[in-house]
C-alpha cells in the first residue's frame, strides 16, 4: 500500500514557475500563488513567536501573535516595522507611544527602545532583515528562535 499522499508536498504544475534560486543558493521553485495573511496565521496558536511567510533580499516578513506586554528593547543596527493585521496595539517609548488598529503600520527608528503591548490578542507582521533578534541585545523568556518558516 502506498502512503497517503502528503498534499504539501505536492506542486501543482499549473502554480509551479521557474526555478529560482534561494537565499542559502539552495534551488527553489517559484510559486504563482498568493500567500495570504490569515490562512498563514491560522496555521499556529502561540504568541510572541515570529514566524517567516516570505523574504525580499535580506528582509523578512514575519507574522506573529501576541497579547500583554513585551520586554523594553531596542535594535542598534535597524528599524523594525510593525503593521498591524488585526487587533490593537500600543508600541510604549520612554517618552510617549503610538496606538495601532488594522491596517495601519509604524517604523520603530534604529536605536530607539520600544515595548510593545497588546490588552487582546493582536495578529501582526513585521518586516526587519533576517537574523534579528526580537528582544534586541537582550536574551529573556520572550526571545524567540529566528529563521522559523509557515
Ligand atoms: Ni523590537
């Protein structure tokens, strides 16, 4: 008997395009396909834990989940982006804070400490290069393993 067939590892001749090639020189095809927010978020249930949906040369476009608050940090070496899918959320500075609800998005400045809130669940994505670390120079509870692709 033969294994059911695992439809995630089957590609469609009518999605499939040209062989490309990744960013670890590992070959790769091309997909026609849409990646869509929500199905991509339906995929997991844990929060504070980024994972990876696609990357534009050394950045990547993670999606995450979190609820409460996260730990002040800041990055030394790049702006982070935060545009919010669903939900509302507070970004906390030392000297102020910005409030975002669906569909709107902010760009935390290189350097700058930041601490991100969520009263209720918000589902978020976040663009920043590749390799960096959520909690910044800091390791904690909350620092979460990198490069986890959906
Ligand atoms: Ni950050």
């Amino acid at each position: 008997m033969n294994p059911a067939p695992n439809k995630k590892m089957q590609t469609d001749p009518a999605k499939a395009g040209p062989l490309m090639r990744g960013v670890s020189g590992i070959r790769k095809i091309m997909k026609y396909e849409a990646l869509n927010f929500k199905e991509k978020l339906s995929l997991f249930e844990e929060q504070w834990s980024p994972k990876v949906i696609a990357e534009m040369n050394d950045y990547q476009f993670k999606i995450v989940k979190i609820k409460g608050d996260f730990v002040w940090h800041d990055h030394k070496d790049t702006d982070e982006t935060f545009i919010v899918l669903e939900g509302k959320l507070r970004i906390d500075f030392r000297d102020g804070q910005v409030y975002l609800s669906d569909g709107e998005m902010f760009v935390v400045p290189k350097g700058v400490e930041h601490k991100p809130y969520a009263k209720e669940e918000v589902k978020m994505l976040l663009i920043e290069p590749r390799g960096i670390k959520n909690t910044g120079d800091e390791d904690g509870e909350l620092t979460a393993e990198n490069d986890i692709w959906i």
